[in-house]
C-alpha cells in the first residue's frame, strides 16, 4: 500500500506540471493587456519598462520556468519561515498579484478561511443528511419514503445553486426576514450573540451547497446500499439471528460506505467549484470570489495560482479517494 | 415437407397458432421504457420545451427587444389575482421588465439560446467523446496515451478553467464571428471539449469487451476492415450508453452555459439565454420575483426532465433490467 501511494504521488507531479503549463498556456493566449489600464500620456518606452517589471518581456519559457519557481521553491520557504521563524525566502521574488502588488499567497490565505467554513461545512452537512437518507431508502426500497426521496434528490440535482441561491435569499430574507442576504465576512465571533449572527448568516450559503451534495451522495449511498442488501452474506448474518439493526447498520453499512467514501473524497473540489457561484450569489468573499474579481480586472498571476490551487485540490483528492479505497476494501490490493 | 396430412409424425412439432410479428430491439425497450413515469414525462416535457423555443416565435410574435418605456415594469397576469392594482395586461402576459421589453418572447428567446447551446455542446462532447473512446479502446497502441491524456483533462478544474476561457477569448473571437456568433461558438466549444471525459471511459470499457466477442473474431476472419467493424458492428452495441450520457451531457451544458451567463461572462448583455435573465434580474427580485422564478424554473424543469429521461433511458436500454 506504501509502495502504490508513493508510486501515485510520483505520478502526481507530471500531472500538476502538464495541468500547470495548459493554463499558463492559456493565459498566454489570452489578448488581455494589463498594460491597457494605463494613461495614454505614459511613454511607450516607460510603458516597456513597465512591462518589463512585470516580467512580461521574457520569452514564454522563461516566464513558466519563473512561475514554477516561485511558486513550488519560494512560496514553500515562505511558509516555512512562517511556521518557524528562519528567513529563507528574505529577497526573493515571489508570486506578485497585479492588482494590488502584494504577493498573492497573502491574498489567498486572507481569503481561504471565509471558504473553507462555508464549503468544509455544507459538504459535512450534506453528508450528514445524504447517508441516513440512502440508508432508509435502500432498506426500505420503493416505499413512499424511497420514492419522495427519490423525487426531492433528483430534483436537488437539477436545480441550480445560482437559482435556489437567489430563491432562498427571496423566501428567507426578504419575505421572512429571517436571515441575512449578504455574507458578513468582517464579523468576529466573541460571544454567545455573535456566535448566532454567524449561525444565521451561514444558514443559507451552507444548505446551498449542502443539497447538491446532499442529492448526488444520497443516489451513491442507496444503490451502494442495494447492491449488499442482496447479498449472500446479509441472509447469513440474518440467519444467524442477528438483530436487524446490526446486520444492516454494522454488516451491510460498513460493506456500503467502501464506495460511497471515494465519491465523498472524489466530490470535494467539485464543491469547491461550486462554491465560486455560491460565493457570488451570497457575496462571500472567499477565493471564489477573488478568482472572478481577479479575472475581471485581467490580474494573470492572481487567476493563475488560483486555478492551479484547484487542480492540486483535484489531484490530491484523487490521490485520497484511491488510496482510501486500497485501505478500506482489503479485496484491493494494488501491489 | 409441408404436407398437412393427419397422420403426419411431425404434426407435434408444428406450431399450432400462426407465429407473432418478430420484436424488435426498439420495441422492447419502448416497452420497458413506458413503465418508466418519470422518463416519460422528462422526455416529453423535453419535447414540448424544444417545440416552444422552435415555434414559439412564430405563434408569439412579439420581439423580445423592442423597447417599450411606456408599459415598463409590468407585473404577469396572474399577479392581478391577489393585487387589483398590479400592472398588469393581457397583450403582455407574463409582464414586461425594466425596459419594457416583453418577458414571454425574452423566455422563448432565452430557451432557444440555451437550447441551442446545450443540443450542440452535448453532440460535440459526445463526438469527442466517442470517438476517443472507440479508437482507445479498439486500438491497442493508442490506448494507453489516451487513456492518459483523459485522466489528465479529468483532473483540470474545470469551473475556474471554463471562467478563464469565456472571459480571455470573448474579444477575439467577437471580432471575428459578431458579438452572438463568437460567444456560442466559445461557449459550445468550451463546454464541449471540458466534458467529454466521462463518455469516452465508458465507450472504452464496452469496446474493449466487445472487441473479444466471437462476432468481431467473424467480421475479422472474413476481411471486414476495421472501419467498416467500427461503424457496423462495435458502434450500434456501444449506442446504449452513448444515448445515456448524452442525457446527462445535455443537462450539464444547460447548467453551465446558464451559471457563465450568471457569473457574466456569457452572452452579450442584450442577447437573452435563461441564465442572463435570471442573473439580470437578481438586483430587483424584492419587487419582481417572477423574473427571477420564471427562468430558475425552466432551466431547472429542463434539467430535471434530461435527468429523469437518462434515468429511464439507463433502465430501458440495459437487457438485464429489461423485462423484469
């Protein structure tokens, strides 16, 4: 099992280097100036000295050679002076947002935690309400609960979250008035009261989030859940005079969940993605969000190390999902 | 042989009632596919929603840009159930929006948008899609880099990639094939290359078990070259799970070309999609809410309808389930 997660990570690296170099390629392409923001009265050759500053006169290959620099040997000893105090990376040239000249690494951590509470939590909220809902459905397999289950989760997958988003901003904050419509980022929870400003004001990205989740686990958990229910094994435990209870939430459930927890580890950057329409519905200002403003105002450097960070999300939960499925199911030995 | 005398010897092994009408394949699975009631109504709400945007202009004939600054604002018909004093009238049914442009032709106008894109991103995803699937799967030497080359595109975040795109190309390609024309063909084009992925897997896995069938073995030994095996006899058996995907494909290229057009980076502010409209009218949804409602319901009726239709389709088509 070592040997086949260390041959994946291995495999990992030119993955991340060919997804890395399509999207520099693409930013590449793109027409975009971020020279064109600047006075007409500015000099052409201040204006290639400018640019020049930019690192924007080198050819491509230097440029990515740069890129990958600074973000896989500079960004690290950033964090490892951070972490310990030494000064490895003092005077060297880091990842530089375009917009507001500061490194972008600072941007992004500032950004991450208003994200990861929003997404971290609709996902564990999604899954909390996804398993028990598969679980009664299979067991109790086309029964009026298996059915209107059936019905709302087909219907949480196919409404967008850029509708019931705005639906739910309607329904709850402007009839009601129940919670507020717009994400608080700058609130600081120090007591019991701030603490319920903040529980209302999550209410609605997270169950946003959390029905698309909830939709698609709850399909995976009850036909992962059929597929043992018949099985051979499940008559024999029953035969053995086993408690109902124990043959399906100890025997069948823990035979079940195999599959089900690689699609939960598979399903996170998807939900990191999604949570990009999200944050634009509730106006968090997560790194969603910092990828669309940084998109808007043609900010390279910024939309680049944003997306990567999302490929490496996907890439790492692969990595994840297949190794959890090795240790889980001692049916797959991959060596 | 056939004599019919009454001592024949074989009169037992004769059938006794004229044999039926031969099923066909097709037969079958129409027959599995109606005990399906929600297929049934997804596809044909799916049909009755293609016929609206294709007909629909022509039955009514409003157009969905004229400005029309005097009935601005107005509320639908049936807003005048509960609120006498609502805006409202019968030449503009489901109301008008802040420039007074007729909302039910922006609809109709919005749906053939997103119609359009969704049918064509699905057929191109599910061209790619097939097509890598088939040679990977049927030819050894290319299976293993392409197999590669998807797992690869798999793993590209495909949200913030597409977001990249739309916005970095939007200006050229306008240039070149006007503001409508080089918008739908980025988004198609985007959307059709970023999800093609998952059908060429499953065409591959059904290939290659079917490249190792006694049939192939006979079109082989005859000479039938392997063109011809691919289009007559490998294509027709994969065409189940290509017709399931392509369900799933139309759904997703719906749900994408309406989340680019809310996050603004789709169409041209004045061309309608049903994700424009609905992202236009998010600002003002605490006095309009039909605006916003109306065109959340149809994306999601639509998807919901492709859904349940892959649903039935997936059951239908598969001879284990048939029948049972």
């Amino acid at each position: 099992m070592l040997t086949f997660t260390i041959r994946r990570l291995i495999l990992s690296i030119p993955t991340l280097l060919f997804i890395s170099l399509v999207i520099f390629l693409l930013l590449q392409l793109a027409p975009g100036d971020p020279m064109a923001q600047v006075p007409l009265t500015v000099p052409p050759e201040v204006k290639e000295k400018m640019r020049e500053a930019l690192g924007l006169g080198q050819p491509i290959h230097v440029q990515y050679w740069k890129w990958i620099v600074q973000f896989f040997w500079i960004e690290p000893q950033v964090l490892f002076d951070h972490w310990f105090g030494t000064s490895f990376a003092e005077g060297k040239q880091r990842v530089i947002s375009w917009q507001t000249r500061s490194p972008v690494m600072d941007i992004v951590v500032q950004r991450i935690p208003q994200t990861l509470w929003v997404v971290g939590l609709s996902y564990v909220v999604g899954i909390l309400i996804a398993l028990p809902i598969g679980i009664y459905s299979a067991y109790r397999q086309y029964s009026v609960f298996d059915q209107t289950g059936t019905f709302i989760t087909m219907i949480g997958f196919s409404i967008p979250p850029f509708f019931t988003g705005p639906l739910l901003i309607v329904v709850f904050s402007v009839q009601l008035g129940w919670f507020p419509s717009i994400y608080d980022t700058t609130h600081v929870v120090t007591d019991w009261a701030s603490f319920k400003i903040q529980f209302m004001q999550m209410i609605m990205p997270v169950m946003v989030l959390a029905l698309q989740t909830t939709a698609q686990l709850s399909r995976y958990m009850r036909s992962s859940m059929l597929d043992n229910l018949g099985q051979d094994y499940v008559r024999t435990a029953r035969a053995k005079g086993l408690k109902e209870g124990a043959v399906v939430m100890v025997h069948v459930l823990r035979n079940s969940m195999i599959p089900v927890i690689t699609v939960i580890a598979l399903g996170v950057p998807s939900i990191f993605g999604g949570a990009i329409i999200t944050e634009n519905v509730f106006k968090v200002n997560g790194i969603g969000q910092l990828l669309l403003t940084a998109l808007f105002a043609n900010d390279i450097p910024m939309v680049m190390t944003l997306t990567f960070i999302f490929a490496i999300l996907i890439v790492l939960f692969n990595l994840i999902a297949d190794v959890l499925y090795g240790v889980l199911d001692p049916r797959i030995r991959y060596d | 042989m056939t004599d019919q005398s009454a001592a024949d010897p074989y009169a037992a092994l004769q059938d006794k009632e004229p044999p039926k009408a031969p099923r066909s394949q097709w037969k079958d699975v129409w027959d599995q596919f109606k005990h399906h009631k929600g297929a049934l109504f997804g596809g044909g709400f799916l049909v009755f929603i293609t016929l609206a945007v294709i007909l629909g202009p022509y039955i009514w004939q409003v157009d969905p840009q004229k400005l029309d600054i005097r009935n601005k604002d107005m509320r639908p018909i049936y807003v005048a159930l509960w609120d006498g004093s609502a805006k409202t009238g019968w030449f503009r049914p489901l109301g008008t929006d802040n420039l007074g442009r007729d909302i039910l032709a922006n609809l109709i106008a919005g749906g053939r948008a997103s119609m359009a894109v969704g049918w064509a991103a699905m057929v191109l995803a599910l061209l790619i899609g097939t097509s890598v699937g088939v040679v990977s799967g049927y030819f050894k030497k290319a299976d293993f880099w392409l197999m590669r080359f998807t797992d690869l595109v798999l793993s590209l975040p495909i949200l913030p990639l597409l977001l990249v795109a739309v916005t970095l190309f939007r200006e050229p390609l306008r240039a070149n094939f006007g503001p409508e024309g080089g918008m739908f063909i980025l988004i198609v084009s985007v959307v059709g290359l970023t999800s093609w992925m998952q059908t060429a897997r499953i065409v591959r896995g059904d290939i290659l078990a079917l490249k190792e069938r006694e049939f192939i073995l006979a079109a082989r030994s005859i000479g039938t070259t392997s063109g011809a095996i691919i289009r007559r006899h490998l294509l027709p058996n994969v065409i189940s799970p290509i017709m399931v995907s392509a369900t799933l494909g139309l759904a997703t290229a719906i749900i994408t070309e309406s989340a680019l057009s809310f996050l603004g980076v789709g169409f041209p502010s004045d061309f309608p999609t049903w994700g424009k409209l609905l992202a236009d009218s998010v600002q003002r949804m605490e006095q309009y809410p039909e605006r916003v409602i109306l065109p959340g319901i149809l994306i999601s009726l639509t998807v919901l309808g492709v859904n349940y239709l892959g649903d039935g389709l997936r059951d239908a088509l598969d001879p284990r389930i048939r029948g049972r």
